[in-house]
C-alpha cells in the first residue's frame, strides 16, 4: 500500500506541470513561433522556437521563465546553420559572426554629442541572419505612385539603440514617398525588444543605426551594402498597364484590353 501511495504521488509530481502548460503557435508575415505559457500566469516558460514560414528551416531557438529569457539562446541563417548565440543567465555572447565582431568603430552619443568611437561592440539584433531585412521587405507597401511611374530612390532612417537596449529618436532623413516613413517606423517598433546595445570598455552606450532603403524595379542597387547602415533592397514589378487618351478621359490600359482592341480593328479591316 505505502509502495502504491508512493508510485501515485511519484506519477503525479511528473504529469502536474505538464498539465499546467499549454503549447501555442502565432505567425507574422515571415515566421512561426512555437512555445508554450504557464495557465496560470499566462507567461512564457519553458522552449521557444522561430520557424521560416516557407522553408520551415528553425531560425531561433531558447528557453523562456516566467516570461523571461534564459540561458542560450542561438539564431540561426539557412538551412540551420548556426549565426550566433547569445547565453542570456551571463549577458554575453558566445558567438558572434565575423562581420558583426570586425565593426570596431561605430556612432555612439555622448551627452548630446554623436561621435564616430572605438567599441567592443556595435549595436547587434537578436535574430535570424538578415531578420531586419526581410520583415522590412515583406512589410513594407510601395505606394502605387511608386510602382506606376517606375520610381527609383533611396531612403534613409535614423534610430538609437540606448543603453538599455531600446529603440528611440527613430527619425526619417529622405523619403521616396509619404507614407514610407510611418511603415519604417511601426515594425522597427515591433522589433525594440531584440537589441544588445554597442559598449565601450564594457559600459552600454547609445549608440546611432542607418537604415537605408534601396527602391528600384530592376538593375543594380543604388546603395552598396555597409557595415554601418543596414540596408533593405527593394525590388518590384513594373507595371505592364500604359496610358492612352480617348476624347477628355484618360485610363488606364492593360494587356488584355491592347489584345480585344487589336482583335476588333482585324475584324473591322476583314469586313
């Protein structure tokens, strides 16, 4: 009897946390997160894993408790290989890629002041290899005007990473269209929580990022990529519609519409 007590409390103590958890699954645009919250506080705990949404290749994975980060966590570039990694319990990386680690310069502020200084380290996004980029390339709306006229331009942004590592002072320089900047700025906002600020001798500073992005329907980028700025190329289709006069109206004519005109003039000329 006391060995059956035992066994049954020894199975309950196994099977109440799990009964405690429920396992969710949420998507963006580009990405599916998979993870699982405590029903009681309704907190992140335990695995949490970023899928491609397409490729269904892991980009992400760590731990959460009680709604926190904990331990390693690593991020991922295609088809799993490893990017970098970043162990949350010491606040330090374990790797870092070589073209994030050679940026040994960069624009921190100092007071009010912006100065171009030696650091341990820039300013670096907790993410998939080249995250920024493609939520901001699939996120982003081009402005029909853009599209119709075949528009090419380059836009900038400004943003500082503080010390506590977020976002702030997210300011447009140049636009190609109005309506450009809003967008920038929502899903830079979406992404604040992911930054490690840029140090000097150890200490968090804020430091200032460009964002650059490059519009074009084809060709060469207008902007090369850099190791300061990050860089967003933005290609599009052009529009296969042409515009023509009849009488005071002016519309738009599409493929199709040059075929049925073409058909009814040959049927014209046959009579």
């Amino acid at each position: 009897m006391k060995l059956f007590l035992f066994l049954s409390l020894l199975f309950v103590s196994f099977i109440t946390p799990a009964q405690t958890f429920e396992t969710k699954k949420s998507h963006t645009s580009c990405f599916r997160e998979i993870y699982s919250i405590d029903k009681s506080t309704q907190m992140k705990c335990g695995k949490f894993l970023k899928l491609d949404k397409q490729s269904k290749d892991t980009l992400i994975s760590g731990y959460y408790q009680n709604g926190q980060k904990t331990g390693i966590w690593r991020y991922f570039m295609k088809d799993n290989h490893l990017w970098m990694s970043y162990d949350f319990d010491k606040k330090s990386f374990l790797l870092l890629p070589l073209e994030i680690s050679k940026t040994d310069s960069f624009s921190v502020l100092k007071g009010q002041k912006l100065m171009y200084t030696k650091v341990d380290n820039p300013p670096v996004y907790l993410g998939s290899k080249n995250e920024i980029e493609k939520v901001l390339s699939k996120e982003i709306e081009l402005n029909p005007e853009i599209i119709a006229n075949s528009k090419s331009g380059v836009s900038f942004a400004r943003f500082v990473v503080g010390s506590d590592g977020k976002l702030k002072n997210i300011t447009q320089e140049v636009m190609l269209s109005v309506d450009l900047f809003p967008q920038i700025e929502n899903i830079l906002k979406k992404l604040e929580e992911e930054w490690i600020p840029a140090r000097i001798d150890g200490e968090a500073v804020d430091s200032q990022s460009i964002l650059v992005i490059d519009i074009k329907p084809k060709g060469k980028a207008l902007f090369p990529d850099s190791p300061g700025c990050i860089t967003v190329h933005l290609q599009y289709a052009e529009t296969t519609t042409k515009k023509r006069v009849i009488g005071y109206e002016l519309r738009r004519v599409d493929e199709r519409d040059l075929q049925d005109f073409k058909r009814s003039n040959s049927k014209t000329r046959l009579r």
